[in-house]
C-alpha cells in the first residue's frame, strides 16, 4: 500500500527524544521538478516489484527458441516491466496526492516539515497538476497494455485515494488495504503478461503484506506521541500486533512451505526440491521482527521498517540468496 508506508524525504533540527535522529543536515530543495521527483518516493518503488512475481513464477523470463536454447523473452518481459512502470507512476501520483491532503499535519511534523510540499520547495497547485498528470499519464498506459490491467490499476488507484483521505484512521482495516494492494499488483502483473496466478501466490503476497503492515504499525507505535502521528495507532497496541505479527509471520512461512511441497506446483517446475528456498523465506521473517522489536544490534535508525530493512545487510544478503537459489529451480540453471 503506498499512502500507508510514507518515508522521510528530509532531515532538519535534532529530533526531540523519542524521534528519529537525522541522518543528514538540513538541505532545501533545488527546484521544483526536483522536489516533484523526491515527493514522487522513488526509493519506495521496490514495492512495485512484485507487479514481476506471476512472470517470474511462471517461468516465462526465459523460453526456448527453435534451436532448442534458453533465451529471454523480450515481448513478456517488456511487457512486465511497463507493468511495473504504471504502478510506479500511478504509485508517484498517490505520494503526492497524499502530501497533499496532510499538509498541514505534517507542516508541524518534527522531520515531515522538511519534506518538497509541507516546506513549500514545491508550491501546492504546482503538486495538484503533477498528481493529475502522473494518473493520466498512468492509466493511459495502462489501458495501452491490457484493459484488465488497466481496470485493476484504477481499483489500487481508488483504493488508495480512499485510504489516503479517510479509511488509513481505521485501525487493522489500514493494514488490510495495503495487504489488498499487494494482491492488486500480482493480479495486475498476471494481466500484463497473459500468466496464471495461482491461488498460493495470492496468498502468500496478502499474508506477507499483512505482516509487513503489522510490522510498520509496531514500529510506528514504539515512537514517541504515535498517536498524533497516525490516529489509527490509538486503537493499535503493542500486546495485539505483536500477536498478529506471529499470526501473519507463521501462517506466512505455512503457506509458502505448503506452495513448494505441493505435488501440483513440483510438477509444473518439474523439481522436488523447492522445499530449499523455505529457510530463506523462514531466515526473513525472523530477520525482519528482530529489526521491528530493535533486537537486531541496530536501534531505530529509519521512520520505517520497510526502510530498515532494505539497509539491513544480513535482510539484503538472505534476500539475495533466495532469489538465486529460486532462479537456479525454476530455471534449471546451472554453472557455465
């Protein structure tokens, strides 16, 4: 969910105790297209990766050309990644719409002040023209790919449009949407491509995204005056998500071990051995609670865990290992 997972996009002034310490001196924004690009949250976009999942899955990054050699598809993958390239404009356009609508709130935020809007670097009219501009720049490649695609892109679109100016104050219904729009971008990436999406991946991705989503409003609610930062965080404690922390963690690791052993699934990789990539998964989510209870050796070092985590060397590197590891079954790689 984007509205939902907002960073920091400047430091100022020492942060009161509690708040997060800055990272780098205080910096104005130079020019306007500039303070657009960092409202826009492009180190945010990672998310939008998973617009790949139902290509990368489905084997179809590589086939096999009339001499019988693997090669990349280009047609999909180009596909896939103009996919991607929607969501990331569409993504840009709800950052900012956004900023937009908590202006104000965040003009008297200690670190948010700082932020292109709040600090006034990118004038109010200036950010409401962009913010059209990026939906219908976004929507028209959308409908230029596939009109499916491009009716699930406007449903994340609303959804988050409806979250941003009233459903984000509802407690676990928050985090239910931005799990919803996780599950939008897998089903979007599955349109764009022509790919079957199974029932397990969209799964998987729901109860990953609700434990992710968890995991913020832990980290968010162990900060200093949570409540007048977010509203929903009033209704949130600390007892009930980290039970649905374990909840979503557990059943995460479940269905993603019941995905690989799943005789449907070894058949259509055509390997027994998927089970292997299970640890990885298992290592991230222990990884990624350890940084949300501060148990990693790091402290608060980011507004978010969804931050921390990407600078999180052992995240990064297990990360890495399971996406080899998942490329080398899918794809029946081999050294040379």
């Amino acid at each position: 969910m984007t509205a939902a997972e907002k960073e920091v996009s400047g430091v100022g002034e020492p942060a009161p105790s509690g708040e997060l310490p800055p990272e780098e001196p205080v910096r104005k924004e130079r020019g306007a297209l500039r303070g657009i690009i960092k409202t826009m949250r492009p180190h945010q976009w990672v998310k939008n990766l998973f617009v790949l999942a139902p290509m990368f899955f489905a084997k179809d990054l590589v086939s096999t050309n009339a001499a019988g050699k693997a090669q990349l598809d280009l047609e999909i993958s180009v596909r896939a990644l103009a996919g991607t390239a929607v969501f990331c404009l569409l993504a840009g356009a709800v950052y900012t719409i956004n900023d937009l609508v908590d202006v104000e709130a965040d003009r008297v935020h200690p670190v948010k002040r700082f932020r292109p809007i709040p600090s006034g670097a990118v004038p109010e009219n200036l950010a409401r023209a962009a913010a059209i501009g990026l939906v219908v720049l976004s929507l028209g490649m959308g409908a230029l790919l596939d009109k499916m695609f491009a009716l699930v892109a406007l449903v994340y679109f609303v959804e988050n449009i409806l979250y941003s100016f009233k459903l984000k104050n509802v407690a676990f219904l928050d985090v239910g949407l931005i799990s919803f729009g996780f599950v939008l971008r897998v089903v979007a990436g599955g349109y764009a491509t022509g790919t079957h999406v199974s029932g397990y991946m969209l799964a998987c991705t729901a109860l990953l995204a609700l434990f992710l989503g968890f995991g913020k409003r832990r980290h968010e609610l162990a900060g200093e005056h949570a409540g007048k930062q977010r509203a929903a965080l009033k209704a949130y404690s600390a007892n009930a998500l980290n039970a649905a922390l374990a909840l979503t963690g557990a059943a995460t690791a479940v269905v993603y071990v019941a995905y690989t052993l799943d005789p449907v699934t070894q058949a259509f990789f055509q390997s027994k051995y998927l089970w292997m990539t299970a640890p990885f998964t298992v290592a991230g989510i222990v990884r990624f609670l350890m940084l949300v209870s501060g148990k990693a050796g790091r402290g608060r070092r980011a507004e978010s865990p969804t931050q921390e985590m990407l600078r999180d060397v052992p995240f990064v590197l297990n990360l890495v290992l399971w996406v080899i590891v998942v490329a080398a079954l899918v794809y029946r790689l081999r050294p040379g």
